[in-house]
C-alpha cells in the first residue's frame, strides 16, 4: 500500500501503518474522541484504526 504524506502516523499496530515509514496508507482517516468534552490529544482517537492481525492474536 501507497504511504499518503498528508496523514502521518506512528501507530504501527494499524493494519494500514506504511510500516516502513510513519505514514497512514489510507487516502482519508475518521478522528473522533471517546470523551463527551475533549481537551487533551489523549482524548482524540483514529476511528480508522484496525488492528493488524499479528498484533491482536
Ligand atoms: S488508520 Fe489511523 S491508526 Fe491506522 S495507520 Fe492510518 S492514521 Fe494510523
């Protein structure tokens, strides 16, 4: 899969992690946050995220 620039990544446990770089290979991601008032970094997510199989075993 094809890195996108836009979208830097370094969540390697993602199925569409570039792995070789910190890149998505996606062409767009969802951001949500799994808090009801975000304030932090910490309380946004990749709602695109998916495990990669070796990873979730
Ligand atoms: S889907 Fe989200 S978590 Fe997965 S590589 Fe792309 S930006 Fe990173």
């Amino acid at each position: 899969m094809e890195k996108n620039l836009c979208i830097g990544c370094t969540v390697n446990n993602c199925e569409y992690h570039a792995q070789t770089e910190n890149y998505c290979t996606l062409d767009k991601i969802d951001v949500g946050t799994h808090e009801k008032n975000p304030t932090k970094v910490e309380c946004t997510d990749c709602n695109s995220f998916v495990c990669k199989s070796e990873a979730c075993k």
